[in-house]
C-alpha cells in the first residue's frame, strides 16, 4: 500500500468514526427527549433506560452508517480539494479513479461486514429492545402474544391455539380444522384437543385429551382420544414465537425461512420480501454513497464542515425517502421485491456513475 493510500484512508476513516459517533449521539438525545415522558410515567429506572439505548444503539449504527461514510467521503475529498493537494494527486499522473480505489475498497469492505451486523446483530439488539418495550412501555403489544394464535399449516389446513406456554412448549386450548379442496367454507374434519405437546426426540406433536370429528356426506363420526399423534407439522415452537416477531426482530435465516412458511400457507410475501432483500441492499448504501460522494467533492469548492454536513445529510434523506417510497410498491405488490430493495442503490450508483464521467481525469 502506498503512502498516499494509507493517508486517504486515514482521513476517510478518523473522519467515518467522528460522524458516526456525532449523529448515534444526536439520534440518542432527539429520542431520549421524546421518550422521557414514558421512562417517567411508567417508573424506569436509570439502568433499564441505559439497558434501551444499549440495545437501540446497533439500529441507530446501522441507519447512520450510510451518512458518516458520505460525510467523510465529502469531507476527505473537499478538503483534499480546497487545500490544493487533489491539484498535486493529479499533477502527478494519478487519476480520480485511482484516488478513489482505496475509499472504494474500504466502503465495500464496511458494507460486506454491515450485511452480517444488519442480518444478525441488529436483530437480536432489536428483540431486546422491543422486549423492554413492551414490558416497561407497553408498546408493539399488537404484534407480541401467546394468546389466540392462528397458523395456516397448508392452504386447506388451519389450527388455532388458545394459548402457549413457551417454557415447557404445549399449545392449550387447539383446534385443527381441515377443509374441503373444491369447497373453502366446508369443514371435514376437526380435532379439539386441550392440550397439543412438542416431542423434540423425533419432532412431531401430540394432541391430548380431545375428540376428532369428521364430516361426512350423510352423517357425523366422532371419536374421542387420551393422545393423538399428529406427527409432523410445518412448524415447530420457535416459529410459533416467531410469528408474533417483527421483520425486524428476525435474523436473516429466521425470516427466509418465516417467508417460506407463509408462501407454503399461500399468503401474500411480498411485504417480507421486501425487507429480506432490504437486510442485504441496505448495506450496501454505504458503497453507493461513497461512490456517489468522491465525484461530487472532488471538485474544488469555497466550502466548509458545515456545508459538506448538510449536503450529505441531504443526500442521504433524499435517498432514504426515495428506499421508503419504492418500499410502499413492493409492499402491495405493485413492484417485484428484489427491485424495490435494490432501486434506490442502482439509481444512485447511476447518479455516481454520471458524476464521474463529467470529470477531467
């Protein structure tokens, strides 16, 4: 590595890292003020309220990301510009392209590894956030719940439980109702046990204590039972409390494999498609915004912080409002889920891509 590379990457990062902390700790105060109010009414203490922000902290990390990487892509290459020495990086036969290889390499680099911290640990930051959420502040109750559970276990199959008891995994109070494949509303047959029992040794469930009913043409059979072996189903406990989760409580395996279940079920995915493919294209924002940064920059400017600060916020709310936009036509289905996650970074690739081309190498 030349030592014009180690000083770009230097200042690129001192700069990422300074951003990143300056804008966590700005997200940290704006939400601590609006929700002071509740940490008060509800009696939190202060080792809960920092237990929250610890918890919330890898979800801020992951949204600012994209902002410090352009704020310190704008900053480097600006200043570069300003103070002369992008003049003498060129004067010495080096091009933009060739300034712009390290900041790419490590932008790529962050992005490869944002994809594992935004697919794995900030879900499991953000399960322990919402479950204090809804203990303490009594919020997202409306997706979280052990009570009055429906699965759809095929698109002629569907058991409801009454509760679960996560502790010793047995559903109380099930119903399973088979229908008619030519006629939905026609019922024939049905379980109603008080108890369904998980056996992890060959991973099957057992109702117990309950009859069987079956509904025939002419009359009804029914049939009463200590223990019915169900045998197998297309869920085990741990989806059961997964389907009471939020995408965003989900690790990337979790909720591939919670999409592939509802699209067994026959219902409609594109709304968690969307947001699987979002756990990987978001990441990769923070290439884009570099790539789309360096030109812009490059540039020489009578500019300062504060003006290479407010482009890349800008920019950056320009790009999130447009992800969220495209976001409402994936979700309804109007467009296909893969474009939807990736329109944003292609269009801003784009938009990079044009900026750079206008340059004199």
């Amino acid at each position: 590595m030349k030592i014009l590379d180690r000083y770009i990457i230097k200042q690129f990062l001192l700069t990422a890292v300074f951003g990143l902390a300056a804008f966590v700790a700005i997200f940290v105060v704006v939400d601590m003020m609006e929700n002071l109010d509740d940490f008060l009414d509800k009696g939190a203490s202060l080792s809960l309220i920092v237990r929250y922000y610890l918890y919330f902290t890898p979800e801020m990390i992951k949204l600012m990301i994209p902002v410090a990487l352009l704020l310190s892509s704008l900053f480097t290459a600006g200043r570069m510009s300003n103070q002369n020495e992008l003049t003498a990086v060129k004067s010495s036969g080096i091009s933009i392209y060739r300034f712009m290889t390290p900041l790419l390499i490590v932008a790529f680099t962050i992005s490869i590894a944002a994809i594992y911290f935004n697919g794995w640990v900030v879900p499991f930051a953000n399960k322990k956030k919402f479950a204090l959420e809804r203990v303490y502040l009594k919020k997202h109750l409306e997706s979280w719940g052990k009570y009055n559970i429906f699965m759809q276990e095929s698109p002629t199959e569907i058991i409801e439980i009454g509760y679960f008891d996560v502790d010793s995994s047995i559903a109380h109070q099930v119903s399973i109702q088979e229908f008619s494949d030519t006629n939905q509303t026609a019922v024939v047959e049905r379980f109603d046990a008080l108890r369904m029992r998980w056996n992890p040794d060959p991973r099957s469930w057992v109702l117990e204590v309950g009859m069987r009913r079956v509904f025939g043409a002419e009359k009804e059979f029914v049939e009463r039972f200590d223990s019915w072996p169900i045998g197998r189903l297309h869920f085990v406990p741990d989806d059961i409390e997964m389907k009471q989760e939020k995408p965003d409580e989900m690790e990337y395996p979790d909720l591939k494999k919670f999409i592939e279940n509802q699209r067994r079920s026959g219902n409609e995915v594109s709304r968690w498609l969307v947001d699987l493919y979002g756990k990987i294209s978001f990441p990769f924002a923070a290439f884009i915004v570099v790539f789309f940064g360096v030109p812009f920059s490059s540039t020489k400017r009578r500019s300062g912080l504060a003006v290479e600060f407010g482009i890349s916020i800008g920019i950056c709310f320009i790009y999130l409002v447009f992800m969220k936009t495209s976001q409402v036509f994936g979700y309804n289905g109007s467009l296909d889920p893969f474009v939807t996650a990736w329109l944003a970074n292609f269009l801003f690739l784009a938009a990079g891509a044009f900026n750079l081309a206008r340059l004199r190498k």
